[in-house]
C-alpha cells in the first residue's frame, strides 16, 4: 500500500527529529563539562548540585520578611497596650458598681427601708467604699498599676500616668491612665464613711459625694472603653499588614529555591530542541 503525501511527511519530520535528538545526545554526552554534568544529572551520581540564587530578589525578600516580623511584633505591643486599658476599665466597672450600690443604700434610708442608724447597713455602706479602694490599689497589669498614682513614676509609667508602646519599628505613642486614686473633683474616697448615714444632714452630703464621684468615675470608664477599642482595632489591622507583608516575602522568593546547573542545562536543552513530540499545538 502506498504510502500519502502527508503520511510520508510525517515520517520524515519525526525521523528528522530523531535523528537530531540523537546527535545532540551523543554530542552532549561525550567528554565536555557539559556532558559530564548531563551524565551526572541522568545516571544519578552521588555530587554537590551547584545552586544559583538571585541576590536581589533574596535582599528583598529578606527585607519584606524582616518588616513582616517588626510589624508582628507592634501587633503585639499594641495587643498588650488593649489588654492594659481592659484591666483598667474593668476595674473601673467594680468602682462605679459599687458607688451605684452605695447611692441605692442612701435612697433606701430615705425612703425608710432602711435604717440610716444601723451598724449593718453603716458598715456595708463603709465595705463598698473600701472595695473601691482595694480596686483601686490592686488595679496592676504584669506589675504597672493602672489606677492607683501612689506607684507610678517608675521605667514602665511615667508620674502622669503614661506608658510608651512601641508600634512600628521607628515609633511609637502612649497611653495615658487617670489616677482615680485621687479623684480631681476634690472629693476623696475617705469622705465616703456609713457612720454618717445616721443623720439627715450628713447623709444628704454623702449623697453629694458619691454622686460627684460617679460622675467624675463614669467618664473614665467610657473613655477607657473606647482606647480598648481602638487599640484592638489597631492590632488587628498591625496583624493584617504583617500578614501581607509574609506574602509579599513569599512572592520575591525564587519559584525554585534550589535551582541547580543541572536543572539549568537540561531547561535550556528543552528550549533549544524542543520535545520528541510536539505538544505546543
């Protein structure tokens, strides 16, 4: 049977291709460095792969890297700086929990279901107010104390009550707590005292005192309140960008780390000659 013109053309190309494959092997694998290298790659032999890296994209990626840990680490400061104004405002909670407590036992005696003259009575009146205080004096994140200005002033907050957090690799900023220790409405929390609930006259002026401190206590609670979650805010958006910044690292980074002379001969031979088969089409 006699053989098509494309037929016959087919088995020329291909034989042409072979016979091209089979010089280029033989020359390759004759006694150059190249052939050495290529017999090494083929046959296995047990040798140290030189490995080519590009330096530039290795400085980047180090740098992007180096960034992504910086930021992580301001992430955590920040974290830290939140969890700090969490312990001041849920400190801050008890103190106005316990003034709220303090004028519903003045209301009660005013309104005789209570006995302002009682010792019991006097002397829950007189527990809530050290409660307040014991918050107070025990209000301390890792050894800072947050509320209380008679231990400030030390490497950690400063006399006004700040501390420095440390949120990028240049900077930082700080956070400020109030010193509710001594409340600045000119009411202290030993004017707070049950033995005077048993009279009009003086009960009517503890009322004054506990309302002006919740006042002044409130507000400080808000405040911290919304610093929490600012701060959170900022830690989660700090844990993001070090996240991008791990990407980034990972995007500089050669596709193949370990890109050896051989990989590179036998990559450029495939370009060069091409397969047996053509299975570009």
């Amino acid at each position: 049977m006699a053989l098509s013109d494309i037929e016959k053309n087919f088995i020329y190309s291909y034989s042409s291709q072979l016979l091209q494959q089979d010089m280029l092997t033989n020359q390759l694998f004759g006694s150059s460095k190249v052939g050495q290298d290529l017999r090494s790659l083929v046959l296995g032999e047990q040798r140290r792969a030189t490995v080519f890296t590009n330096p530039f994209e290795q400085a980047i990626s180090g740098t992007l890297r180096a960034d992504a840990d910086t930021t992580r680490q301001a992430s955590r400061n920040v974290g830290e700086a939140a969890a700090m104004m969490g312990v001041a405002y849920t400190q801050m909670a008890t103190i106005n929990d316990a003034l709220n407590d303090m004028e519903d036992i003045i209301d009660q005696i005013d309104s005789g279901e209570l006995d302002g003259t009682s010792a019991v009575v006097q002397a829950d009146y007189t527990a809530l107010r050290d409660k307040i205080t014991g918050a107070i004096s025990n209000a301390d994140y890792n050894g800072i104390a947050v509320l209380d200005s008679s231990q400030w002033d030390t490497n950690q907050i400063d006399a006004d009550g700040n501390v420095y957090i440390q949120s990028s690799g240049s900077g930082g900023f700080n956070i400020t707590f109030h010193s509710v220790d001594d409340p600045s409405n000119g009411v202290n929390w030993s004017d707070l005292d049950g033995a005077a609930l048993g009279v009009d006259g003086t009960r009517a002026t503890q009322l004054g005192y506990v309302q002006s401190l919740q006042s002044e206590m409130s507000a400080i609670m808000e405040l911290y309140d919304g610093k929490v979650d600012s701060l959170q805010s900022q830690e989660t958006s700090l844990q993001g960008q070090a996240q991008l910044l791990d990407q980034a690292a990972q995007a500089r980074m050669p596709s193949d780390p370990d890109y050896s002379l051989e990989k590179l001969l036998a990559d450029l031979i495939l370009k060069n000659t091409g397969t047996l088969v053509d299975s570009s089409g």
